[in-house]
C-alpha cells in the first residue's frame, strides 16, 4: 500500500508528467484554432461528438481545466520535492559543477598581502567568501540566488493559473451600445443570446464625437459619460479607447461605435451668391424648394463620413425640369483641392447641379452610438503579480550564473604561483570574465 | 520613400554577406570571413539607420510612433533582429559559420518587405487601439525573442550538418559548443517571449479590455511558449541534448513561423496586422 502511494507520488512529482501535460496543453491549442470556437446551432453525425467533447469551446473545456489542475498539483509535487537540493545550493552547502576553468599565474614576491587583495577583489564581483582556514587560500561563491529561479517561475505559474481560474469563473464581461442622450444599466453577456447582466449603477452617455485622419481613418474617438450610482450621485468621466475607467470594480472599456442612420443636416441655399434659404432636415424629409414652391426637394441620405470626405447628404430634387440627383459635402473645398476636375467627372457630387441653385452643406450633426464594453475581472490583478513573478525569476535563473572560485599561492623560489580554480553551474561566460578580471588586476 | 530605397539596398547587402559567408566556408582562410562580417555590419549600420529614418518620418506623416506597427515595419524589424543579434553571437563565439544560416533569414525578411507588391509600406497613422506604449514594448520583445528563435534554428541545422561527415563539417564549431548556445538562444528567446505575451496582455487589457481572449495569434504564441518551456524542461531534466535539442529547435521555429505568419489566414484581432 505504501510503495503504491509513493509509486503514485513519484508520478504526480514526475517530469516525464510535465512534458506530457505541456504537450497537450500544445495539442488544446492546435484544436482550439482550427476547429472553429463558437458554438454551433445544430450539430450533425460526427459533429456530436466534437460537441459532447466540447471541441466548440476547448478553452472552458473540462478536459481543458482538468489539465491545467493536474499541472497545478505537477508543479506543487515536483517544486516540493527538488526544493530542498536546490536550497542547499543556494546556500553553498553543495556545489553543481557544469564547466570547469583552471588558470596559473605567477606574481613577483614583492607583491604582499594577496589574500587580502583576492578577497576584496573578488567581492567587487560579487563573490561572498567566507574566512578561509588556511593564509594561502580564498575561496568565494556567487550567484547562487539562481538556483531559486526556476522555482520562483513555477510559483508564479500559480498564481497565474489561480489569476485566470478566478477570472473565468467569476468573472463578468459584456457589451452594451447606447445613443448620445441614452441611459442604460444592461449589458449583454452574449454566453446565450439575450442573456443580459444589470450593472449596480446606470451610465448615461452625454455625447460622443470622434476625430478622424486626413483619410478618413478614426484617429481616436470619446464618450462623455455621467455614471449615476445607486444613491443618485454621479461621476463624470472621459471615456477614449486604451484609456478604460473604473467604477465600482468594474472597467469600462471603449470598444468600438456606429452610426444610427439620420443624422441631423443644416442647408444652406442659395441662387448665384445670394441666400435665399436655411433648414435644418433629416433623412427622408421633404421640404418645398424657396422661391420654386412647386419643386420639391427630397434627403434621401445623410452620411456622417462619405467615402472618407466627410459629412455628406444626398438629395433628389423633383421638378419639371426632372429629377435631379446629388451629394452635398460639407467639405467640398477641400475636396476640390484635392481632386480637380472631380465635379466635371461625376456629376452626382456637384452641389451646383440644380443651377442656378447651389446647396452648402453649413453643419452636420451625427447620430453616433458607442460600443461600450462592460467588464468585471477579479483575477486579473493575480494574473499581473503572477506576470511580473515570472519575469523576475526567469531573470534569475538565466542572467544570473552560479560559480565559484578557488584562489590559492604559494611562494616558489623567487615569485608566487598562484593557481585560480572555477566552476560553473550554468554558463561558463561570466566564469571566465571574472578570471580574467582578477588576473588583469592581480599582474598590474 | 527615403528609409524604403535604403532598405532595399540593404537586402542587396545582406545577400551579398550571405555569399560571402557561404564562400568562407567552401575557401576557409581569413579573407571571405572578415569581408563576410564587415559586409554584414555595414548592412546592419544602414539598416538601423533607416529605422531611425522612418522613425523620424512618422513624426511628419501621422503622429509619431515607433515604427513597428504594421506587417512591412515588423518584417523590417524581425530582419534587423536577427542579423544583429547574430553579429553578437559571432563576436561572442569568434565562429562565422552560424552566418551561413542567419543571414538568409535576415536577407528573406527583408526581401519580403521590400518587393513583394502585397506588402505595404507606405507610413499609416494609427487607429487607437494601437496608440500605445505597452503595444510598442510588446512587439519589440516578440520579435527580438523571434530573432533568437531564428538564430536557435539556425544552430539546430548547423548540428544536423555537422554530424555528417564531409569537408564541411570539419569547418563548424564542436558539436557541444553549437548544442550549448542553441540552448543559450532559446533561453533568451524565452525570456523575451514570456516578456512579449505578458505586455500583449497588458496592451490587450487597456484596449480591448481582456487580456486574454483566446484569439488565434494569442493561442499560437501560447503553442510556441510550450514547445519551449518543453525543451528546456526535457533538456534540464532528462537531459535532451544535441539532436533532440535540435529538432525541437526546429519544431518551435515552425511555431514561431506560424504565430507570426499562419495565423493571419484564420480570423482574429491581431489581423490588422495585414
Ligand atoms: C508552464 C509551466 C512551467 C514553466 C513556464 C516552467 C519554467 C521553468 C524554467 C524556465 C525552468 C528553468 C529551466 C532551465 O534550467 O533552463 C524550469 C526548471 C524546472 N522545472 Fe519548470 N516550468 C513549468 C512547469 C513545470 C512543472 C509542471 C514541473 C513539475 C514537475 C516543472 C519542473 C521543473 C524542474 C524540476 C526544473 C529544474 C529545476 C532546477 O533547476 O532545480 N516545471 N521550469
């Protein structure tokens, strides 16, 4: 019974687990991006049993989590039983010797006191030396803080895998896209269709507006929100994209934005130079041309960003001369000096095309929406510690390098011959610049 | 464009390294060599130079970034890593012979930028999503840890080839020495691909409010991190050296490959890269 569980421990602790586990774990992620991750309406034969494998959804999949919990409980055995030969490693008590470097100098008598000089020395490189018994003899060891490396990894791979355990399990996380003036206080979840979440507090959007490039790409884009908690106080806050706000331990990110069809248009119209008329219309609205009562004048589109030219309504004038069909830019100066000859090519952008009429389109008001995202996630702040744990001691375990150094003399006839003896444990580089330091120093 | 031109100078050069690193090994002797290095460092002086270029020319056509934010400046850049990184290494292990498959990778890259059609490298101004320090610090450490996994993969062939016996072979370092700096690359590679994922994250966190969504690019940077963490794990602990090591090099390079490349024919975040 006793050889069984150790038998079973030795398994658990085993690396020949670990490379197994890190191979299907490689294997998950294979899957997961060939095989498409969204749930599939309806299934069909083979489908089936992809779909009671949960194949559709491998990354919340239960042989996805059983895994990572078996490499949990792999790294906990595993660190628990090594741990203690890589303490007495890094306590000096036992010495790993990977490479090996062995150097002989020999100095004039006149150079006195060497151990003195070795010792201090050898710990502006960093080498701590214990008092050696004998006078002709120093002995320093350094970098031994690297042994612990792998294991401070292996603890931060905890808390990461506990980090991103707490977030998929509790965590919250949906959208919602709401219109300038609008208040909402649900968000789609998207888990089910229609499966929304009431936030504990209402946000209401005062106005969005976004800037855009020369051509036409969004350059960055805000919503003035007012977020109305339950007791009726309210915060103001600036919401743009990489730049979430937090309220109430939720984050609220700004995700993306949209036009709602019809935004508002002020047109200004004129014959030869002078005014003859000012509206402000809609789409879809219809409005008696002045001074041509008959002639009617239809907006049949308008467009916050026309073909990356800005605002623009489209209108069609019906009169008994015909139908006339056009865009209207607003910044059609602009247009023109950048395509000459563009009015003469396509008729439909010449906001002269009713002459002697002359439409300008004087402002636009959009009718924007922005795309909020919603989200509460109590493990990310584990998955940052465990983040910068890793990091740490990934640093050092490679850009550390345990080593020692032997340095002993003895007096020969007429010099010192001293002899350097080195071992490393990892990489021999750092090994041999400290030899070669101490030798530049020591013949000088 | 000014850095443009300068570039595809600069594939020119990199061939012409190669070649001259390719002739060192078939006409041992000093000469090939140092011109081969000397070749190689001027390419890389013009190289950076034209980063710095282009850097300076965003100031004037958008806002100001550096510039690796979009396929042709992340091709431009994954070049310049490698062949830096590998002018390191070959001072550091006084052997050119790595030259003969470093350079290629830095020359192909670069070839890639400069005259495939499909590739733009006009300077675009940047959508806010990508206005960001941690997205900046994160595409630096992913490819600098790609340009170690490149030159991992090209000591993983150098072990393959000096295994067989052949006027070559005797030409390359010792089969310990390539085995223990492939295993030093890929260390350093690692690292910095922990780096990179963990800035993503971030980067992803800020903008578009979760910093890990399974996304294709993510799950195959997460693939890539495995087969690593698999070699270093399979080589500290039951010792995989010398020709496993080698293949796994190879195997995590294919990785790398499709992280950076395959991805962008599934659909995703990351494809903006395109
Ligand atoms: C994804 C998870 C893991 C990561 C990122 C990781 C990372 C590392 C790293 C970077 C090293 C140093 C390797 C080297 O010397 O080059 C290491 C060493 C090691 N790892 Fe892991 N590891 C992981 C999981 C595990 C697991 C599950 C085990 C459990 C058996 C394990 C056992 C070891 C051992 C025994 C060493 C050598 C320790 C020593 O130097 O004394 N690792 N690990």
């Amino acid at each position: 019974m006793r050889h069984l569980r150790t038998g079973f421990i030795d398994i658990l602790a085993s690396i020949r687990l670990t490379l197994a586990l890190l191979f299907i774990l490689a294997v998950l992620g294979i899957i997961g991006t060939f095989v498409p991750q969204e749930k599939p309406d309806e299934v069909f034969g083979g489908q089936k049993i992809l779909y009671h494998l949960q194949m559709y959804d491998i990354f919340h999949s239960y042989i996805f989590y059983f895994v990572m919990v078996m490499l949990s409980i792999n790294i906990i055995f595993c660190s628990l039983t090594r741990l203690p030969q890589a303490w007495r490693r890094f306590r000096g008590d036992q010495v790993q010797v990977k490479f090996k470097i062995r150097e002989e100098i020999r100095l004039p008598l006149e150079v006195e006191d060497i151990k003195s000089k070795v010792t201090s020395l050898l710990k502006k490189r960093l080498y701590k030396t214990p008092p050696a018994p004998q006078a002709t003899e120093v002995e320093g060891k350094a970098g031994l803080s690297s042994y612990l490396g792998p294991y401070i990894v292996h603890a931060g791979v905890l808390v990461l895998i506990a980090g991103t355990f707490l977030s998929s399990v509790f965590g919250i996380e949906g959208y919602a896209n709401i219109g300038e003036g609008e208040t909402i206080n649900r968000i789609e979840t998207g888990k089910k269709m229609g499966q929304t979440y009431t936030l504990p507090f209402e946000i209401h959007l005062k106005k969005f507006t976004v800037e855009f490039y020369e051509n036409g790409m969004p350059k960055q884009y805000r919503s003035d929100l007012e977020i109305i908690k339950d007791d009726r106080r309210s915060i103001q806050a600036a919401l743009m994209v990489n730049h979430p706000i937090e309220v109430e331990g939720f984050r609220i990110y700004q995700a993306s934005y949209g036009e709602k069809t019809g935004g508002e248009a002020k047109l200004g119209i004129f014959v030869k130079s002078e005014k003859v008329g000012e509206i402000k219309v809609k789409e879809g609205q219809k409005f008696p041309l002045p001074r041509e009562e008959k002639t009617r004048v239809l907006v049949l589109r308008t467009e916050n960003n026309l073909m990356h030219m800005g605002p623009a309504v489209k209108l069609s004038i019906q009169s008994d001369r015909g139908e006339f069909v056009f865009w209207v830019f607003k910044h059609i100066e602009k247009i023109l000096a950048s395509h000459p000859g563009i009015l003469e090519e396509f008729k439909m952008l010449n906001p002269r095309l009713y002459s002697p009429y002359h439409f300008i389109l004087e402002e636009f008001q959009s009718n924007y929406y922005s795309g909020l995202q919603v989200k509460r996630d109590p493990g990310a702040l584990l998955v940052g510690v465990a983040a910068i744990i890793i990091v740490f001691g990934l640093v050092v375990t490679y850009f550390i390098s345990p080593r020692t150094l032997k340095i002993c003399w003895e007096k020969d006839e007429h010099l010192w011959r001293v002899s350097i003896e080195g071992t490393a444990a990892r990489d021999i580089s750092t090994l041999k610049r400290d030899v070669s330091y101490l030798i530049g120093k020591l013949v000088t | 464009m000014m850095d443009a031109k300068l570039l595809s100078i600069v594939t020119f050069v990199y061939f012409g390294a190669f070649f001259c690193y390719l002739l060192h090994v078939i006409f041992p002797g000093r000469w090939w060599g140092t011109i081969a290095t000397w070749t190689s460092r001027l390419g890389f002086f013009a190289h950076t130079f034209a980063l710095l270029i282009r850097w300076r020319l965003t100031y004037v056509f958008s806002t100001g970034h550096v510039p690796i934010t979009n396929f042709y400046e992340s091709l431009v850049f994954f070049s310049w890593s490698v062949c830096g990184l590998y002018l390191l290494v070959e001072a550091r292990i006084k052997n050119r012979m790595l030259g003969v498959f470093s350079l290629p990778i830095a020359f192909l890259l670069l070839a890639y930028a400069s005259f495939s059609p499909s590739v733009e490298s006009t300077i675009q101004p940047l959508i806010p999503a990508l206005q960001s320090n941690w997205l900046t610090s994160h595409v630096l450490t992913c490819f600098l840890a790609y340009a170690a996994f490149s030159c991992a993969f090209g000591l993983g062939l150098m072990y393959f080839i000096a295994g067989k016996e052949s006027i070559i072979s005797r030409l390359l370092p010792q089969r310990d020495m390539i085995d223990e700096l492939l295993y030093q690359m890929i260390a350093l590679g690692f690292v910095f691909l922990t780096l990179g994922i963990f800035t993503g994250s971030v980067w992803a966190h800020y903008a578009w409010g979760s910093y890990w969504s399974w996304d294709p690019k993510e799950t195959w940077s997460l693939i890539t991190w495995l087969v690593y963490a698999l070699f270093l794990h399979g080589r500290f602990v039951r010792n995989w050296r010398g020709k496993k090591a080698a293949f796994l090099s190879l195997v995590g390079f294919a990785c790398v490959l499709f992280t950076y490349l395959g991805v962008n024919y599934l659909p995703g975040l990351h494809t903006y890269l395109r």
